[in-house]
C-alpha cells in the first residue's frame, strides 16, 4: 500500500475530556488537527499490526470527510480490516457492540454526544478499546503526552471509499467492510429483551409510546426496533431522520431539550411510555403519562425489577453508579444484597467492573444507563428495558416510580448547571469549596448538619488505579449531599455542575416538586460556593 508521512507539528490542546476530545467543528478543521490527534491514537496504541477497527459516528458536520482521513490513517498505519457503519454512521452503543462481536482490536467513535453540531458547532473523537468501552485514563493519558511530541502522520494514498452501499472491498490486503449500522445492534436487543410480549402487548393497545429521535443517530435504530419489528404505530418514532445539525437543536435527551416530546408527555392523551435520546445514542430520558423519571430513579427501578427481563432473569451481579447520581440504587442493591459501587463520573469507570462480572448494571445521573450487553451507556436498551417493564407489569408509569418510593424512599434529586463560566471564576469557585472543606463538617444551616466533606476520589477495585480530584462532595447527616463538579465534556469556558439530593422515607412527602423540596440545599450550595454572586448569574443555564 502506497502511504505517504506528513510532517506535523503539535497542538497543545488536545486532551481527551471525560469522553474523548470535543472541540468547535472549526478547531478540528485546522490543519493537521483531527490527523494529529488520530495519529497519536495509534502511536499510543501496540500490537494492532493486520487487527480489525471498527469506525462510525453519529452524522453530525464533518463526520464525513473525518471517516475517510481516519479510514487512510489507519490503512496507512497497519490495521488490516476495518468495519464501518453505511453512511458512516453508527451509534455509540452500537460502535461498542460491534468492537466485541467481532473481536476487533478497538473503535474509533466520532461524536460530541449530546452537544450541538453543524459548522460552528461542536464535532468529537474518542477511542474505545477492545472490550468495547472508552479507553481508561492510562491510555488517554498518555495520548495526550503523544499528542504533545508528535512530528509526523501516515495517510495511506487511495481514493475516498464510497460509504452509501453495503460492501466489502480490498485495498491492498486491507479488508474494508461498509455494514448495515442496526442489524447487529438490533439482533443483540432482540437476545436481551422479550420482544414477543412487547409486540403483543402493543398490539392489544396496552403499551404506545413515543419516542424522540432529536434527528440524531437513534432515528434508524428506533424507527427499525420500536416501529418494524415491535409494532409501534408508524410516527412513534419522530426527528427520527439524522441531520448533520440536528435540525438546530441541542440533541441532549432532558427536558428542556426534548420539549416536543414533554408538551406530549404533560398533554392530552399521552402514551404509556414516552423516550428520547442523545446525538450519538447513548443516553435516554424515561417519562410516562405526566411524569418524569429521574435517570437516578431509572437506574434503581431497573435494577430493582431486572429478574423481569429474560437477561437478568437469573439475577444480578451487583451495580455501580457515578458519584453524583442519587443514592437510589444503593438503597436496592442493600435490600437485594448486592454489591454497589461509587466511580467518578464517566462510562469509562464502570469498563473494569463490568468485565470483572463484579456489576452486571450501572448508571449516571446524566440520562445514561447501561448494562454488561456493552461497554457504553445505551439508550434504546434504556426504553426497551422499559417497554419490557411495562409490559410485565402493565401499571402506568407513574404507579411503577410511586410503588418503588413506597418501598425504598424518594431520593429528591437534581442537578444545576451554569454553562460558559470565565474558566479563571470556576477555578476559583472550586479552590474555595476545596479550602472549606476541612472546617465543614459539624457546621449547621437549620436542619442540616455537615456529616463530611471531602474531594472524591476512586482506587479502582480491578486495577487499583486511583482517580482523584472527581468532585466536592458535601453529606449530610440525614443522607442528603452537595456535589459540586467541573464538567469535562464542555467546549466553552466552564461548565459547573451542581448536584442536589434528600432523602424523603415519608410517603406523604413523595409528590413534591424537586426544586421546591431542594430549596435549603440550593440555597446552602450557593452560601458555599458563591456561584452566583462570582458568576454574576442569577440563575443556573439549565436544570435537570
Ligand atoms: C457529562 C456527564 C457524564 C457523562 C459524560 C458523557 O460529563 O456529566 O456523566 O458520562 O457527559 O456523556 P461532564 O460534562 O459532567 O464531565
Ligand atoms: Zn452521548
């Protein structure tokens, strides 16, 4: 094979974040930019001589012409077969099956998740090794150190491959295999799920649902599932064709960006169950009929009924959530009698666990929840865990999360963002929580006492890698915390998070508004960070 070196020279900012590297669509079009960082992925990277990659993205702006630079990069650089999704698509929990059906050696996944897309938006690149999951921190790490030295990179020299049709070709002894993006994944549902009862309950009109593509990857993967071969009525599935820009929304599953979907959830007849999911597949939001499923309370629902799906029918093996996700898991894994884990936040803590059998589901606060059928969080695996739930229990949405409250408490919960601060201010926001942290505890604010107050920090129980400064983390002694965080995936300033939970045993104080139930912790978080009066915000950018 023909390959040529270009001569190079580094960029300074091209450390992955907490899923890989996200910059401005304009960033990534600098010269040499995405060829560098690719490049320095292989030069990180042992052993893959003739291996397999697997390489898609979820179709934002630039996913196009990124494929074919990476397709001659790692033609160029040895790889001896490499699978793609047709039009260069595939989801990320998807992209994570495939690594492991077909042994490759590892996956390149462009994406920038949940962010928005277009020419001035945002584009991403992470790499996944070859459990299927995001590389751990000993990788990007030392892909970043790579980054900093690199002189040169490899294009093997061949003509852009034509990525609409189905096809297997070779270039020289490289094996390259255009594949349809959803028959695997879809065939993996249909194993973990009970697509029989799903589809009869459908058809007897006992489940309807609707789920929001937000014209992102999701959209052929939920139209084939949901509507094909489960039944659902035609247009269940909407914003289900992927654009480039995502129509100009902000393709992240909450809320305030799923409106379409929450007008339907809060209106006059809304369906059974009602989902949406992000740019690149991996997240998902759970509704029912007039109500909002909190993803702490998703996780925890799910694992407290897993034996009612055929995967898990046997049991599980134990569950894992991020630091800042409630504490309503761990209140199911104590009555289960199952081990439960805290990691910091980011999919890549739960890989270890995962493949170590120590956990079997795991889950973020984020609106990502997953279990050992990938190495990523998986959105659709989310609503068909849920239509199979429904479908087993045939109860509302509503009486499902109420009867689960009942049994175990409500952890109130939610989490405020304030997006785009000066970088200097948040630094400072978070050196100040970090000097406070010793004189906390004990300290009272009516009913809340201090119970600890410390900066998270995780030895992996697997490979006893440690991960320190993941987040403030503010308990108090009736169980309610604090956590504050800087967001690793932003491209903008600063993005800090704060996150809010209280436990609430009594019924008769579960329907209450979370924000109004949060209020003294609001108010507390912003006596001890001062993120407003620093900011000169009055309110957070988004609350979920
Ligand atoms: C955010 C979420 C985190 C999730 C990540 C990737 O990261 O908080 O849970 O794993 O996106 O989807 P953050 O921006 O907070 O670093
Ligand atoms: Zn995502």
């Amino acid at each position: 094979m023909q390959t040529k070196t270009y001569n190079t020279a580094p960029y300074d900012d091209q450390k992955p974040g907490t899923s890989g590297l996200r910059k401005k669509v304009k960033v990534f079009q600098q010269p040499g930019y995405l060829e560098n960082f690719v490049q320095s992925v292989f030069n990180s990277l042992a052993d893959f001589q003739g291996k397999t990659l697997v390489l898609g993205g979820d179709g934002r702006y630039f996913n196009r012409q990124a494929i074919q630079i990476i397709i001659k990069m790692a033609a160029a650089n040895g790889f001896g077969e490499l699978i793609i999704g047709r039009g260069g698509l595939l989801s990320t929990p998807a992209a994570s099956n495939l690594i492991r059906k077909y042994h490759a050696f590892g996956g390149i996944i462009l994406s920038a998740s949940h962010n928005p897309g277009g020419p001035d938006e945002d584009f991403g690149i992470k790499y996944n090794v070859g459990n299927g999951g995001p590389a751990p921190e000993k990788f990007t790490d030392a892909l970043y150190q790579n980054s900093k030295i690199i002189t040169s990179y490899l294009i093997a020299q061949f003509d852009d491959i034509d990525l609409d049709n189905d096809a297997e070709l070779e270039i020289d002894g490289l094996k390259i295999r255009v594949i349809d993006p959803v028959d695997d994944y879809a065939e993996l549902m249909a194993e973990i799920f009970d697509f029989k009862l799903i589809k009869q309950s459908i058809a007897a009109g006992l489940l309807s649902l609707r789920f929001d593509a937000m014209h992102a990857i999701t959209g052929p993967y939920a139209k084939r599932i949901l509507e094909n071969e489960l039944g659902a009525a035609p247009g269940s599935v909407f914003n289900a064709v992927p654009l480039e820009d995502f129509g100009g929304g902000h393709p992240d599953p909450n809320m305030v960006h799923a409106h379409e979907l929450t007008e339907i959830m809060f209106g006059d007849n809304p369906p059974v169950l009602g989902a949406a999911s992000d740019g690149d597949g991996d997240r998902n939001m759970i509704m029912g009929a007039n109500i909002f499923v909190t993803p702490s309370d998703s996780l925890a629902i799910m694992a407290a009924n897993a034996r009612l799906i055929p995967a898990y029918a046997k049991g599980i093996k134990g569950v894992a959530r991020s630091m800042p996700t409630s504490q309503a898991v761990d209140r199911v894994a104590a009555a289960l009698g199952l081990p439960c884990y805290e990691t910091p936040t980011g999919w890549k803590f739960f890989g270890n666990l995962l493949d170590a059998d120590k956990i079997t589901l795991c889950g973020e606060e984020s609106f990502g929840s997953g279990s050992n059928h990938v190495r990523e969080k998986d959105g659709l695996w989310a609503v068909l865990f849920w239509l199979n739930l429904l479908a087993r229990k045939r109860q509302p949405v509503e009486d499902i999360v109420h009867e689960h409250w009942q049994t175990y408490g409500r952890d109130i919960y939610c989490r405020h963002d304030y997006e785009a601060v000066d970088l200097a201010i948040a630094n400072e926001i978070i050196d100040h929580l970090r000097e406070q942290l010793d004189s906390l505890p004990g300290k009272n604010w009516g009913a809340y006492t201090v119970k600890f107050a410390d900066e998270f920090s995780y030895t992996d129980p697997v490979d006893n890698s440690v991960s320190s400064h993941q987040g403030i983390r503010i308990g108090f002694t009736d169980g309610s915390r604090i956590v504050f965080r800087m967001s690793g995936t932003g491209t903008i300033g600063a993005t800090l998070r704060i996150y809010l939970e209280k436990f609430e045993k009594n019924i008769r104080n579960h329907d209450q508004d979370a924000q109004l139930a949060l209020a003294e912790l609001i108010d507390i978080a912003e006596q001890l960070s001062r993120i407003k009066k620093l900011s000169g915000r009055t309110e957070p950018s988004v609350i979920t």
